[in-house]
C-alpha cells in the first residue's frame, strides 16, 4: 500500500526507482528521496519541511535503519500522517522536489 500511495504522489514526476538491502529506494537525478522498508516509509526532508509537519502533527523521528543507527536528513513518516492522503501526498511531494532542487546545485 506504501509503495503505491508514494507512486501516486509522483505521478507527475520524474523519479527512478530501485531494490537495494531488502528496500525499495525512490531517487530524482541520483538523490535518494525516499524508501519503503518493513512496512515503513521514510523520507529526506529539510529542516522546514518537518518543522511544519511537526506543527501540525508533533513529533517527527529520524530514520533508523537499526537501531541506533540514524540516516541524516531522513525521517520516518508517523502512521498518523500515512492516514491523511492529501498530506501524505504534500511531504512525499516536498521531499522529491527537496531531492531535485538538491541535485541540481
């Protein structure tokens, strides 16, 4: 269900995606923007990107691969955002345009 409520938002948009240590990756020009793994779904995301996520929904956690183990500039999107489609759609969409406006500097 992750795999396509993500595939949905970027119907639009340019991306590629590939199978790399059991996950299911999501780039735009060679810039990982988000992953799909053991039914979680994470995403990068800049600093105003969650603040504003975090105002509206609290707390945002970093993603970890293991545990103890953050992925910079990752985050883990909360059940309680993955219920709300329209704003499931706007943060996927935040983090591939973060990803592609990234690439290009």
């Amino acid at each position: 269900m992750l795999r396509s409520q993500l595939e949905a938002a970027l119907s639009d948009e340019d991306y590629e995606e590939q199978k790399m240590y059991g996950l299911h990756l999501y780039s735009v020009k060679d810039t990982i923007f988000a992953g799909i793994g053991d039914d979680t779904l994470f995403l990068r995301l800049d600093d105003d990107t969650v603040s504003q996520f975090e105002s509206e929904y609290g707390y945002i956690r970093a993603y970890e691969p293991e545990e103890g183990s953050v992925l910079a500039g990752f985050y883990k999107v909360p059940d309680n955002i993955i219920a709300r489609e329209p704003d499931l759609m706007r943060m996927i969409r935040a983090a591939h345009g973060y990803a592609a406006s990234d690439a290009d500097e």
